[in-house]
C-alpha cells in the first residue's frame, strides 16, 4: 500500500545519504577589516623581531613614502597626493625627553578607510612616530579594527587626533580595547624591567661596611639628589571630537545617537541603544586617554 511505499523511498534515501561524501564547509571568506588587521599586526610583529627593517633616521620621510605607495599597490589603492606631500614634508626633531621624534598632519587628505589602511602600514616603519592627525578623512568603521591594532602596537604613539570622522559605537569599542591591551602590556613590560633591574642590583651589591659599600652608598645619595629625573611618558591620547562618541561636548548632538535601528528585537540592535552608547562613553572616560577636542580651521597645505 502506499505507506509500504513512502517507508520504502525513505529507506531509499537515507541509504543514498550514507554513502554520498560529507559536504565540506567553505572555509568563511576574509572580509576587508580582518585581513587589515592581520596584516598590520603580523607588520608589527616582523619589525620588533626584526624579520623587517624600520625607518632610519636619515630617511625615514623617503621611507614611508615607499612604503604608502607599496601598500597602496597591494591594497588596490589609488596613493592620495595630498598624503604623499604630507609624508614628504614630515621632519626629524627631537622630543622633550632628548630623543627623536616624527609628527604627521593627513588632516583635510580625504583618505577614507582604504587609504587609512594603507598609511598605518607605512608609519608602522617609523619607530621614533609620536603624533599622526587623520582629522576630517572619510573614515569611517571599516579600518575602525587596524586603527585599534595600531593604537595598542607602535611604541611610541602618544597622540592620535580622529577628530570630524564618522566613528560610532564598534569603533569604540575597537579602540577601547586596544588601549587596554597597550596599557597590560606597558604594566607587564615595566614589571619585567623593574624584577630584572632588582636581581642585577642585588648580583652586584658589595658587602656591608666595605669601602666600597660606602663609596656606593654616597655616590648614589648624590645621584638621587642633584641628578634630575627624566620626563615621565605622558601616554597615548586619542581624540574623538566631532564623532558620533562626542555628544554633549564636541559633537553635533546634545545626546548619545538614538533611532530605529536599536529599536529592534534582538541582542545586535539592543546593544546600539543610548544606554549602551553612555556605558561605552563612561569607560572612555574612565581611562583618562580619550579627549573630545574640536577644531574647525583647515591645516595649511605644505
């Protein structure tokens, strides 16, 4: 009869099912973002094995010029002119703290998110690096992840202005997470330092009473009184003026952005509600490192 029937096109297919191969899953193809990411994080990791050579001090302008232009090639990314004049025009000085130092203004290049890609691939060459101002350049959440890994990486950043850019609520997540990590790392290197400094001091420390016990002891209370202390590092600050993060200060509203797409059901629209835009600007704040500064004159073209 018919259930004969239908039992027996099932038996059918199952048997057809077993021996058919498993289907393979394709692997998940790369978007953009992460393979920015990794790039730029596998760049820092070759410079500070030194698989990579950086900059020299002598030509690190010439430097990153050609290294923008590779990115730009590898990246499919038409070389912004404004940018390369920048770079050019970028010079050596030499900081508070006696050593040298690099600055570069891109504010008004209009780089937008691949073209800020492939400028952080370049500076990440210049070690000596302490300032970069991408101020009013298109960018948006899309190089929000390689800004982050650029924020926790470069060793010696300590002011990066994202001023007048259209960076919301991923973004800054991005870029509070990256600043703890710099921050463990930072703590974790200086107890390193400070455990290693100890047990060198206690290898070489002369016996009690001994000449040179006293010699040592004198030498180092006239050091500690009349040498003075090297600057302290002021730390990274990041400025958010001008974004969507700005509200109530540098921003273009009096509160966190609100609308129909938190609205929804569901956790992905419900953790773009204002609640969760407050929550995030308090752990902002909370670091001390963020800054809502907001300048309207145009930089001078070099």
């Amino acid at each position: 009869g018919r259930p004969t029937t239908a039992l027996a096109r099932e038996a059918a297919k199952a048997e057809q099912r077993q021996r058919s191969p498993p289907r393979r899953e394709l692997p998940p193809v790369p978007t953009f973002e992460s393979e920015a990411v990794d790039s730029l994080r596998r760049l820092f990791a070759d410079l500070k094995e030194g698989r990579k050579d950086g900059a020299l001090l002598s030509g690190v302008a010439q430097t990153v010029r050609e290294r923008y232009v590779e990115s730009c090639k590898h990246w499919q990314v038409k070389p912004n002119s404004l940018a390369l004049s920048r770079i050019e025009a970028t010079k050596v000085s030499s900081g508070t703290d006696g050593l040298f130092e690099t600055a570069y203004d891109f504010s008004m290049c209009h780089i937008g998110d691949r073209g800020a890609v492939c400028l952080l691939h370049a500076l990440a060459y210049d070690a000596q690096c302490v300032s970069v101002s991408l101020a009013s350049c298109g960018l948006r959440r899309a190089c929000a992840l390689t800004l982050g890994a650029f924020i926790e990486l470069h060793p010696r950043l300590n002011n990066l202005d994202l001023q007048q850019n259209n960076l919301s609520f991923d973004s800054g997540e991005s870029f509070l997470a990256s600043l703890q990590h710099r921050l463990n790392s930072s703590r974790e290197q200086s107890l390193r330092n400070s455990s290693r400094e100890q047990a060198l001091r206690i290898a070489v420390q002369p016996s009690f009473g001994s000449p040179t016990m006293m010699k040592h002891q004198f030498t180092t209370k006239r050091q500690s009184t009349s040498s003075p202390r090297p600057p302290e590092h002021r730390g990274l600050r990041v400025n958010l003026g001008g974004t969507p993060l700005a509200w109530d200060r540098s921003g273009c509203t009096v509160g966190p952005p609100a609308g129909s797409l938190w609205a929804g059901k569901g956790e992905t629209s419900a953790r773009l509600a204002p609640s969760r835009y407050e929550a995030l600007r308090q752990a902002l704040d909370e670091t001390a490192r963020f800054t809502y500064a907001r300048s309207d004159s145009r930089s001078p073209s070099p």
